[in-house]
C-alpha cells in the first residue's frame, strides 16, 4: 500500500495520530485551559524562582574574582559589615609585615540615612544586603580601589584630596537615576558623582565610594577605619594567611575571606533554592493531580468513544498513547505559557522597579529551563498515566455499552 | 462463487454476573461467505452479545467460534484480527467530534500500514460511496443523523473488512432515511464483497436480508428464508 520508503510512510502515520492527540485536548476546552493554568502556576515559580537565584549565584561567584582582596579583616566582636571607625588606621600598613600578604588598605564603611536615598532604603532591606536603612558609603583610597573589585570606572575616579567627589554603583546609580556628573546630598553636603562602576557583586555595586579621609571627617572617624582588605600573595594560600593574621593580633582581629562571604551567601541561596524547589514540588503535586483529573473525567467522558476505537481495531498500546500523549501536550502548553510568563514577568517587575532591577540580573542559564521543561513532561506523563492505563484497559463491550 | 463458511459457532456460550445472566447459551450459527444475513428476537435475547463474540470484541466461555477461518477461542491477535476483518455499525454512529468526516473514516488505518496519501484516497472512495464527498470537512456534529450513519459506514468498509457486523443500524432513525441506510449497506455489501451481518427490531428490516435468524434465550431458534424479492 505505502509508496516510497518504508520510514516516510510511519512517518505519515505518526503524523496523523499525533494531530488526533494534540487536538483532543481541545476539546472541553475549559477543563483544559483550568488544568494548564495549574501546572503553568508551578513552572513560573519555578523559572522565576530560578531566574532569579540563578542571577544571584552569578554575582556571589564575581566577588571571587582577580584582583581584588582576598580578605577583610575586623576587629573581633564587631559585624562584618559594620559602620564606623573601630580600627586604627596605622593598621593596614603593620599587616603587610606579614608573611603572605602582598598589599593592604584600610577602609571605612559607613551608612547614610539622609532622605535623597531614601529609595534605596526599603530595597536593601527587602533584599536583605547592604546596609540597613540608608545607602552604604565607604571611605578609600583611590589608588587602591581594585582591592575592593573596582578596576575601571566610567568617568574618572574622586581625588584622595577632594572633599566633595564620590564614585558610586551602577545599580545605586540606576536606582537614584544619576550619572557621571550629577551630585548627590551625602550627610547635608553636596557631592560630585566624577564615576561609576560595576563589580557585579550586587553588594559593592549598591554602595557609594569616597576618599578615606573626607569620610572619616564627616562621620567624626578621624584616623579610624572599621575594615582592612588584605591581598596575599600569588603563591600564599589565604587561609593560612588569615590565620597569620589572627594568630598575630589575638583577640583583637578577625578575619573573613571572600570564599566564605560567597560561602555564606551562597548558603542563603541554597536555603532559597531548597524552600523553590518545594515550592514547585508542591506545584508539581498539585499540578499531576490536575491533571490526573482532567484526563480521568476525559477518559470517563469517552468511554463509549474509546469502545469504538478498539472495535476499529486499536490496540490498547495506541489508546494508551493517545491518551498519555494529550496529558503531556496539556503540560507541555503549560510549559511553554508558564515560561514565557515568568520571563516576562520577571523582566516587568525589574524594569518597573529599577532598584530591584539594579541589585538582580536575572539568569537566563538553558538548565532553569530544561528543568522546567522536565518537570512539565514529568507530570505530564505521571499525570497521565493511571488515566491511561485505565483507558487501554476497558472492555471493549463495556465501554460501547456505556451510556 | 464459493459455498465456504466464513462463521462457524457451535454451542458457543457467554454468561455475565459470574453465571447469572446467560447472554449466549449454546448458540450455533453458519454464515457463507458473501451472505446478508438479519439477526431478529425480543430485547435481551442475546444478539448483540452474539455480534460482540463474532467482532471478537469479547471471548466466549465455551463453545468454539472461527470467523474468517481464525479460531477466536484460542487467538491472541483480537486487535489485528477486528482491524483486518471486521467493519462495525453501532446504532449509534459513535464519530469523534472533534474530527473531520474525512478523518473519522480513517481512524481504522491508523493500526494498518497504510500511508496517509493511500488512507485519504480509500476514505474518499467511501465517503463518495455513501454521498458524501460535499461534505468531507464537515464535523459529524454539523451532519444529520443519516448522515452520520452513512459516515460510520464508510468507516466500518474503510479497511476492506470481510465482515460487517451492524447492531441496529437504523434504529435511531426515521423510517425513510433509515432505508436509505439499509440500501446503501446492501448495496456495499455486494460491491465491496462483504459479509453483512445486521441485528435488528424491525420486521421489514429483516425482510430485506437473505437470511432471518432468531434470537432467542441466547440460542438460534429458527432461520427463515424470506421470499426472494426482485430488484
Ligand atoms: N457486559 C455485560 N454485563 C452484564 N450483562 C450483560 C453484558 N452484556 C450483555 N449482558 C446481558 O446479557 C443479556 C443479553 O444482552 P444483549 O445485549 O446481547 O441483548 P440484545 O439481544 O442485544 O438486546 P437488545 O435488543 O435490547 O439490544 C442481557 O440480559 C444483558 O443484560
Ligand atoms: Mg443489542
């Protein structure tokens, strides 16, 4: 019967069959619309959900990058990121008498609370970085800001002399919508932005920076900074060289390396990463029983339907696949609608929010998606088993009986 | 032509509700090949479960039963064996809604190897048969009851069945259009070469067969040979 070869025709055959089980589907179209928009509800949280994690892990990795300081050291007792002056300046310059350590430069970390920054208030909290309530200023040397992952500004650097230039973050700047040449009022005092930056670590690029010094008068710190950063050298391991530096100043230094503090918010993450993905699994849960649901009412509607297809000469595998098929196109749909909802979705409230935009770079990493992809055939096919197996299994008498 | 049987059931039995209902109870039944025979008798006396064992849509308890030379008591291959040699009309059309007429009459393809270029040539060879090529788009929906009837026929011929097997094929509808029915299944079971078996209520139906059989407490009582008509 077939003409030409023998793949082109089951080819054809398939083809056939396969529109059959993608229009079925269709056919109480708002018990299906109802069971897509379950599982769809699953695969936005679940591709939002990732976007955004996904987005945050790739800004912890940059704080891992070259170039900049291997550790902060503190002094013992206060909180890593605390504000004001407890160290004493001469400080960085006596650690670089430790061996490992190949340069040194104090800093002073500060909260501005005044109203012009007020915008940046209610995101850093929300996102619980930064500093609390007021936008974070750190006092620096100029020639020192790569150890802070600074290496280029667009624009010029502050002068460690002026007292009236600051260099400020991407996303702070997006946030207060200023650029290179703006100014901004900074404890009553008006400042020159002379340049951005970005580091891409979403902390440091949601600060401000200015001249150790101009710092330490405004906020009464003279001589004192609260954190020095310390670059080892190329061979020295770093946690050896922390320990130096504790074990020289005991009790009275700590220190922090930049794997830990990646460490540390790379366990928040993995805490948000495990809360979605019970999240989903509980989309997923609620989304097979759905869909569990929607076919087994579809079964029961066709029973008589189903009759005839075996009276025809069907096999029970075809009606098996046929019906598992039409879940897994239910949740594939559900896939495709919930993914461009999330992307889209997620973008919207990023760019409607441009604070929150600055602080996150959603991911567009392929696994978030192949991973809702899985999940949507999964509970596709898990959705749709026990309905199809049902349905293979009817007797053919009974269901042409059925009324 | 030749005298062969093409089914051959002896006391072949078929009980429901664990033994409580006898469907078939000892039924013996020849039919020849090319035969138009009417299957008749009150509600319940079995003759749709004898249709059902001869459509291999069921298995006996007992007896023994070869339709188109295959022992149904014994073969495994039942699905090949309908989509092969069996074309059913219910009373009830049973199309799928949602499918064109032209994709209903192929839905018995799918399971032969037939390419879809050849499934739409044979469906459309039917579906003009049955006079319906105007309306080949249609959803069954939008048809008329004869008209889905004459669709269901073209669906039951589609595979080139040895057999139809037809369970009250007019009796869900009007008298007129249900003769229009019955003459267009007479009319295809002597072009297409096939067996017509058809059960029905309707004394006058019956006539028009070669052969009457009745249906009685799930046994043949007697079979009648009807006048032979002309045309
Ligand atoms: N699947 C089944 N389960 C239980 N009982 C059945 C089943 N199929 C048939 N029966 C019973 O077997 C007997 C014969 O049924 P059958 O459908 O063959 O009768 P029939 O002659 O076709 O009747 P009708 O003219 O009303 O269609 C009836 O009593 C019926 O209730
Ligand atoms: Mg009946």
């Amino acid at each position: 019967m077939c003409i030409g070869t023998i793949k082109g025709c089951e080819k054809k055959l398939i083809m056939s069959f396969l529109s059959l089980v993608v229009k079925n589907p269709f056919r109480n179209k708002t018990r299906s619309a109802l069971a897509i928009v379950g599982i769809s509800i699953g695969i936005i949280v679940i591709v939002a959900l990732g976007m955004v994690t996904g987005g945050l892990e790739n800004s912890t990795q940059s704080t891992l990058k070259a170039g900049a300081a291997e550790i902060t050291v503190i002094q013992t007792g206060s909180s890593s990121f605390g504000s004001g002056g407890s160290l004493n300046e001469s400080l960085a310059s006596s650690l670089l008498n430790i061996s490992g350590v190949k340069d040194t430069t104090g800093i002073l970390r500060a909260t501005n609370t005044s109203t012009t920054v007020s915008a940046t208030t209610t995101n850093s909290s929300a996102g619980g970085f930064g500093a609390e309530g007021g936008v974070s200023i750190t006092g620096i040397d100029a020639s020192k800001l790569s150890l802070i992952g600074i290496d280029t500004v667009n624009g010029t650097e502050f002068t460690n002399t002026s007292t009236n230039q600051v260099i400020m973050g991407t996303t702070i700047a997006q946030s207060l919508n200023k650029t290179v040449g703006d100014t901004i009022d900074l404890y009553g005092k008006n400042f020159t932005i002379t340049g951005t930056y970005e580091t891409g670590n979403f902390i440091t690029d949601a600060g401000i920076m200015m001249p150790l010094s101009t710092l330490q008068n405004l906020t009464n710190n003279p001589n004192k900074i609260s954190d020095v950063l310390v670059k080892v050298t190329d061979n020295a391991n770093v946690t050896t060289v922390s320990q130096s530096i504790e074990n020289a100043y005991p009790n009275q230094l700590s220190t922090t390396t930049a794997a830990d503090e990646a460490n540390r918010i790379n366990q928040g993450l993995s805490f948000i990463n495990t809360a979605s993905w019970a999240i989903s699994l509980l989309a997923i849960f609620i989304g097979a029983v759905g869909v569990i649901n929607t076919m087994i009412m579809s079964v029961y509607e066709r029973t008589r339907e189903i009759g005839v297809l075996k009276a025809v000469g069907w096999r029970d595998r075809r009606i098996l696949g046929m019906i598992l098929g039409e879940s897994i196109v239910l949740t594939l749909l559900a896939f495709v609608i919930g993914t461009i909802v999330a992307v889209v979705g997620v973008e919207l409230i990023l760019t409607l929010s441009p604070s929150v935009g600055g602080i996150i770079k959603p991911s567009f990493a392929y696994d978030i998606f192949l991973r809702a992809f899985v999940v949507a055939f999964l509970v596709g096919v898990i959705g749709g088993l026990y309905p199809a197996y049902r349905a293979s299994r009817l007797s053919p008498t009974e269901a042409l009986r059925y009324e | 032509m030749n005298n062969e049987n093409i089914i051959e059931i002896k006391g072949l039995k078929k009980s429901y509700d664990n033994g409580k209902i006898k469907a078939l109870n000892g039924m013996d039944l020849e039919v020849k090949k090319g035969e138009f025979i009417s299957i008749m008798g009150p509600s319940g006396s079995g003759k749709s479960s004898l249709l059902n064992m001869i459509g291999a849509l069921d298995r006996a308890d007992e007896g023994s039963i070869k339709v188109a030379g295959i022992d149904l008591m014994k073969t495994k291959k039942l699905y090949e064996f309908r989509s092969k040699e069996i074309g059913f009309v219910f009373q009830m059309h049973n199309l799928i809604p949602n499918l064109s007429v032209l994709e209903n009459v192929q839905i018995p393809m799918f399971e032969t190897k037939t390419s879809s270029k050849d499934m739409k040539k044979r469906a459309l060879e039917l579906l003009k048969a049955v006079n319906l090529e105007d309306k080949i788009n249609q959803k069954p929906t939008k048809l008329s009851g004869g008209e889905r009837q004459r669709v269901a026929i073209a669906r039951a011929l589609v595979n080139h069945p040895s057999i139809i097997l037809a369970d009250e094929p007019t009796g869900s509808l009007d008298s007129k259009t249900g003769e229009v029915i019955l003459n267009l299944l007479k009319d295809l079971h002597s072009k297409e070469n096939v067996t017509l078996v058809m059960v029905t209520h309707e004394p006058y139906v019956g006539q028009m067969a070669e052969r009457i059989v009745t249906v009685l407490d799930g046994k043949c009582q007697n079979i009648i040979q009807p006048p032979k008509q002309d045309n």
